[in-house]
C-alpha cells in the first residue's frame, strides 16, 4: 500500500495511516454496537463456519475477511437456535414451531445437534402423500406487520438423510396481507453453512401481520423418505437478509442486534476541523439499497448531518453518490455505480477549503463545493452521525493520508488501492 501511495501521489514519504487494514480495526477507529441477550454473528474465513458475537466486538466476515459494518435489526422468529425438540416419531418440533399440513405424511425428528457454528434440527418426511401440494413447517406465530413495510425471511437448509426422489422444490414463503412471495430453490447436501437463502416480502392490502412457512412440493401418491436439517431461521424488517440474530442459548426470544457504530474524531487521527485528508476505501456492498433508505460508506462530520461530507449508495438502487451539507443545505453529485456483491474502491479527497472529490473505481473525480470550513470533528465508517442509513456492508481495507490529492492523481491513487 505504501509504495502504491509513493507512486501515485509523487511524496516519497507519504506513508498514512491504515484505519482497516485486512478487515482489522485499527485504533484509533473503534467500533461500539449496543446488544442486550444478543449475540450477533459473522462467516469465519472458510465460508462456511459461523460465529457468534457480544456487543462492541467488530466483526471479520466471510472468506475475504472484511470487516463487517451493519445496521440495527431484530429478528422476530423467536427460536432460531431450534432448542426444545425431542427426538422421536414424530417427537417434538422446537419450541414456538409447527406444522402448517403434512399431506398424510408421516414425520419424525431424527437429530439435533451443531454444524458449522449453527445449532440445527432434523426433520424427516416419510410416506406416502395423499394430495398434491407443499408440506408446510411454521417456525413461529404471525407477527406484527403494516403496510409499506418490507420484509425478510432467513434460513439455512439442507438435505441430512435420504433422497430427493418425488421431491420438489423447496419454497420460502411469507404473507403479509395482500403481499405474498414464494421463493423456491433445490435442496442440496452442501455443508449448512453455505445454504441460506432469504425471500423479501413487502405489507399490503392493510396488513396488520406477518407470518413465514417453509414448504416443500410432493405429489400424490409418490412415495418420499427425506430428512431436511433447519438452522437460523430469521424475519427482519428490511429489503435483504443480514446476518444471524441469536438470542442467548436457552432463552428462545425476539431480539435486536444494535447498529455497528464504526468511528474516530479527526484531533486522534491528526486531522483539523476543515477535515482536510484524503481517505481510501475498499471493500463490498452485498446488495443494493432498498428503495427507503440509502447505505452510508464513509462520512466526515460535525456531529450531526448539518455540516458533513458524505459518500453513500443513493436509496433505490446501486448509484455512489458524494454528498455535503452545510448548514442542513446540500450537494450532491454521483461518481457511477457499484454492482452488489463486487469489489469495489473509493478514493475521497477534502481539500479544507469547502471541496471534496471522488474516485470509483479509478474514474475520473467527481466533486463537490460549498462545503464546511471549520467545525467538522468526527469520522465515520458505515453510518451518519445518527447511526442511520448503515452501509450493511464489507471493508477490506481503509487508509488515511493527512493531505489532499490533486484531481489529477485521485483516480490512480484509488485504481491503487488492495482489493
């Protein structure tokens, strides 16, 4: 990193300062994230494996190991851990679960157990069908829901024992009112962890409930013997799945997982109040934004949205905007687009003077004017001052350099930056 910076900027000496390096939090960047009877969680490098965090823990994630800035969100199915099954035929479903129609099946529970940090249940259907139609398993009541609001349904899933013969599809499927969708897909064996697939639904037609069932399609008359193992089932209001919310073990519940608050004042970073630096960013943003709020990437501020300069991913879609206020009035323009799940770079240069510019990906800058002078005393990665609008997303890396970079250099110093 220090010889791309040489190389771009033409200052033998302009090391910087790396704030995430590797997906690791560099001090002075902490990050505080308020859970009570909460564990979050994060994918361990193997891309498979799931841990479980305590509050103000940050959060290396994925096979990429980037550090992980999310937003709050509780998830309202209360035993995502699939305690209280008793194995037998048919035994006992978890608590709070049910079936919704077995279609003359038989069913039994076959195991419990932990695969790939995620605590499961077995659960095999057996027999012949006397209908055709979709066996249907409830992992909680309804719950509350209204219109406009939209919804997502989690969980993981995979084949345990037996065959998919006379099998069909797999459905994720959630009503809330007049909205509906069914989100069908094939069972497979791959290892649990690999396995979550999520449906969003959006409230309609004066809806005051919610309720999720997973379903799976068999035909009359066609025998099937098949065990399907269930973990970390999850319903959160928002356009796409986070990650897993557990409640402590052995106190099933609804819980929250508060937002990462990722940040530093700019005196312990050696920056003044005219917030003049230039920060380089790289990292990726699994989806994009929901159509109600945009996804912050990095913000330097005064301590409230009145005088900032803010990078973001504009509300409804997949545009990088730099954005600053100034006294509550602001200015905008747009750098391009990310693509959800792709590796992408930022290079964002403060010149104190009221101008701030922006690379993507190496493009020519893009800037805005007019922005605050003085007064500016915070920075933030993932969030606005309010800890809104969070960026539900990956850094890989994020370097600081005490100085600005002309124009003329910016898109190569961000072209330069580690993926």
């Amino acid at each position: 990193m220090t010889a791309a910076i040489h190389a771009v900027t033409g200052i033998s000496n302009a090391t910087g300062r790396p704030l995430v390096l590797a997906g690791v939090l560099r001090s002075p960047l902490t990050l505080q994230r308020a859970q009570v009877a909460t564990l979050a969680t994060a994918q361990a490098s193997n891309g498979a494996t799931w841990a479980e965090f305590g509050g103000n823990q940050a959060r290396t994630h994925g096979s990429a190991s980037r550090l992980l800035v999310e937003g709050q969100r509780a998830n309202l199915l209360r035993n995502p851990r699939c305690e209280g099954a008793v194995i037998g035929t048919p035994g006992t479903l978890p608590t709070f679960w049910s079936f919704a129609g077995t279609l003359g099946l038989s069913t039994a529970v076959t195991g419990t157990g932990v695969e790939d940090g995620l605590a499961y249940v077995d659960i095999r259907f057996f027999g012949t069908p006397t209908s055709t139609g979709t066996v249907q398993v409830n992992h909680d009541v309804a719950s509350p829901a209204s219109d406009g609001q939209v919804w997502t349904y989690s969980l993981f899933s995979r084949v345990s024992a037996g065959s998919l013969a006379n099998v069909g599809n797999a459905t994720l499927a959630a009503t809330a009112g007049t909205g509906t969708t069914n989100a069908t897909y094939t069972l497979a064996s791959a290892t649990l962890g690999t396995t979550r697939r999520s449906a969003t639904v959006t409230a309609a037609g004066g809806a005051t409930s919610i309720i999720v069932r997973w379903r799976l399609a068999v035909t009359s008359g066609q025998p099937v013997d098949v065990s399907v193992r269930f973990a970390g089932i999850q319903l959160e209001q928002g356009p796409a799945a986070s990650t897993p919310i557990l409640p402590l073990a052995g106190s099933p519940a609804s819980v929250t997982r508060g937002t990462d608050l990722v940040s530093a004042t700019l005196s312990a970073l050696g920056i003044a109040g005219n917030g003049r630096a230039t920060l380089g960013w790289c990292g990726v943003i699994p989806q994009a934004a929901g159509a109600g709020a945009s996804q912050t990437l990095l913000q330097i501020d005064g301590g409230d949205e009145n005088n900032r300069y803010t990078v973001l991913n504009a509300a409804g879609g997949s545009v990088i905007r730099l954005q600053r206020g100034l006294a509550g009035a602001t200015a905008q323009s747009d750098a391009g687009s990310m693509t959800a799940g792709t590796v992408f770079r930022l290079g964002l240069s403060i010149d104190g003077a009221g101008r701030a510019a922006l690379s993507l990906n190496g493009g020519a800058p893009i800037a805005v004017t007019g922005g605050a002078v003085s007064g500016l005393a915070a920075l933030r990665l993932g969030t606005t001052a309010a800890g809104l609008a969070a960026m539900f997303g990956e850094t890989r890396h994020l370097h600081l350099l005490p100085f600005t970079i002309a124009d003329a250099r910016l898109g190569a110093f961000t072209a330069a930056l580690p993926g």
